[in-house]
C-alpha cells in the first residue's frame, strides 16, 4: 500500500537524525521496517531454527533500541540463542548481527509480520516498536501510524495465533491530573503527548484484547531507565545519565532540571528482569493486565550527593529548561507498584547507592574517581 510505503520511507528518514522522547530516556527513537523480498532472503539466510523444547519461540519488534538489544541478551541466556528473534528497520551492529537471529521486519505491513510469526513459530512477542515523545510531537501522523496501527497489527496477529504479547507503557502514560505522589495502577490518565496517548491506547486495547479474545497481553509500566550503554539524547530523564558523563570528563554538571523534581527511576537491569519476571508469571497470578513497577524516586540534588560520593569536587548548576520541567511536573513522583510485588513477586535490585556505584564501574574510572576513592 501505499500509505505504508510513505510511512516507512518517513520512519527511515527520522531514524538518522539524533531524538530521543521523554519518559524513557535510555530508549533511541525506533520502529520496524520489511519489504516483501527481503523477508525471504533473511529467513533462508539466517536459517533459523528452534530447538524441540519447552523453551518459547520469541520475537523482538524495534529490537536495535538499548532495552531491545539487552533483553534479548537475557532472553537468549535464560532460552537459547536460536529461540530469540530480534527485528528492526535498521542495520544491526556486527556484534548484534552475529550474536543471534536477526529479521528485518515491519510492524506496518501486516502480512510480512504475520509471516515472520508464523515461519518462526513464534510463541511470545515484545513489540519495543514506537516513536517517543520528542519525535512523535515533530510529526503527529508518523507517530499515529507507528504506535496506533502497528500496535493494531501486532495485536490481530497476537490474537490470531495466540500469542503471549508484552508492549511497554511509561510514566508519560500519565497527566497532569493524575494522582503524582503516589501514582496507582488505576488512576485518572490524561497525557499531553501522541506518544502518552499511544501508550494508554495500547494499555485498554491490550486489556480489551484480553477479555474480548484472551489474549495473553501483559505490560509494565517503566519508570525512568538508566543505563550506562547508551548517550543522553535530551529526554526529561536524561540528566539522570548525563551527570555520571560530565561528573567523569569535566568534574561540573548543568541540570535542567529543579533540584528538588523527584521522579521514579530504574536501573536497567531491574527494568529487564521485571520485563522477563512478569512474562513468565503464571496467568492465575495476574489481577490486572498493566502494572506499574518501581525501584527507586530521587530528586536531581540527592542524585548529585550520591555522585559526589565518588567525585567529591563534582560542581552541580541548575539551568532549567521551561519545557522539560513542565513534563516533569506532569508525571508521577512514585510509583505505587505494590501490585506487582503482591501479584508475580517483584522486587527490585538496585536502589540509588548501587546504581551509582554500578554506572561508575561500567563506565571506568578516571583521575578525579581514583583519587576520590
């Protein structure tokens, strides 16, 4: 179709400029893409094929995205290479080429992805496809095309051949008039972004989907998510990785945030074990289709006394930016995950000590942490 053509042709394009959304700040603008011919070449190329086992038969949309590529790094280790797919538009690295199945594929052409599903065998899918806040507000229809229609084709196919379907939601799934302090799993949600209004779209069909054909729809709410593989690319979260960058290079760090702006945070390695966690939980054990999930809430003056644990001479500004601070405003300070941690036992690893200390040691240490320690 048309219209598909144009739309991934669009996708293509903005995936070369550097934008990245709010809410989930470690995650780079991503979506999926296939044309007919390549469908075939990969497939025979790659030679993909499933052990007989118990294991599920997983496929990874909008995988080349830094939570994509770490779940199926997990995924992989917990099921077996060959037992998880990951797909995107885009070229993949050499190391993530070679380290597992990879299928260029398109959330937008219904029938290539249905063919993708079905010559894999696909038994669980997690559709990471999307285009987030600050891309999705340049160009409405491209984000309603992505997160609206490849959300639908995902969920038909799902339904079709009954999948287990994980979509992520973010705190930008909530407004300004939702309850902040703290946030529940039901509570009013009225965002201000296509990419919020996405994420609440695909919460309901999901549940809709659920209750209407069974489907197996399980979502997460994610908090902020910080990692120390990936550059800040100017999202609202992002001073919570860009502090650890300067605090290492420069030793001085601008916030444009208030120093007192407390929002939920998570290391990325809960936010993919809570990803796998609630996957494998048992159906019976799920009261609700969404859940919020937590580990910690800080403010940009606590994270900075944390780090100048480790950088003592660290000097923190605050220059704040209008725009940023207003979405910030908007969003949950806690979370209320108490359901998660009632229903499949969630628990999270790191709390604001040891994510510190754990992005300092992926990321090296330098003169200023060496004689600070």
């Amino acid at each position: 179709m048309p219209v598909v053509r144009n739309v991934s042709r669009a996708v293509s394009q903005l995936l070369q400029s550097s934008a990245c959304g709010c809410g989930i700040s470690v995650v780079p603008v991503r979506c999926i893409g296939i044309s007919p011919r390549q469908v075939a070449s990969d497939a025979s190329f790659h030679s993909v094929s499933f052990s007989e086992s118990d294991h599920p038969r997983v496929l990874i949309t909008g995988g080349l995205g830094q939570l994509g590529v770490g779940l199926a790094k997990l995924l992989r280790k917990q099921f077996g290479k060959n037992n998880v797919i990951l797909s995107d538009i885009r070229k993949p690295a050499d190391n993530i080429f070679y380290s597992g199945p990879f299928i260029y594929s398109d959330i937008l052409d219904y029938k290539n992805l249905r063919e993708i599903v079905v010559n894999n065998r696909i038994t669980w899918l997690f559709h990471y496809s999307a285009l987030l806040s600050a891309v999705g507000e340049a160009n409405v229809p491209l984000a309603r095309a992505v997160n609206i229609t490849g959300l639908h084709n995902v969920l038909d196919i799902a339904a079709e051949h009954n999948l287990r379907l994980f979509v992520p939601s973010t705190i930008g799934a909530f407004g300004p008039s939702s309850p902040r302090d703290p946030t529940p799993d039901l509570c009013i949600q009225r965002p201000r972004t296509i990419y919020g209004v996405s994420k609440v779209h695909a919460e309901l069909m999901g549940e809709y989907y659920h209750y209407r054909y069974g489907l197996d729809f399980r979502c997460l709410r994610y908090p902020g998510i910080i990692s120390a593989d990936s550059q800040p690319g100017g999202g609202t979260t992002d001073y919570a990785v860009q502090i650890f960058h300067d605090a290492m290079k420069t030793g001085k760090f601008q916030c444009n945030l208030k120093p007192d702006t407390r929002l939920p945070m998570m290391y990325i390695d809960d936010c993919l074990k809570a990803t796998l966690e609630v996957m494998e939980a048992p159906a019976e054990a799920l009261s609700m289709r969404t859940y919020n999930i937590s580990a910690m809430s800080f403010t940009p003056e606590e994270l900075a006394q944390e780090v100048q644990k480790h950088v003592p001479e660290l000097q923190v500004t605050y220059n704040v930016d209008a725009v940023r601070q207003a979405i910030a405003d908007s969003w949950p300070m806690n979370f209320d995950d108490s359901n998660a941690r009632r229903d499949w036992g969630w628990k999270h690893d790191y709390d604001l000590p040891e994510l510190v200390s754990t992005m300092f040691s992926f990321l090296g240490s330098d003169s200023r942490i060496a004689q600070a320690n």
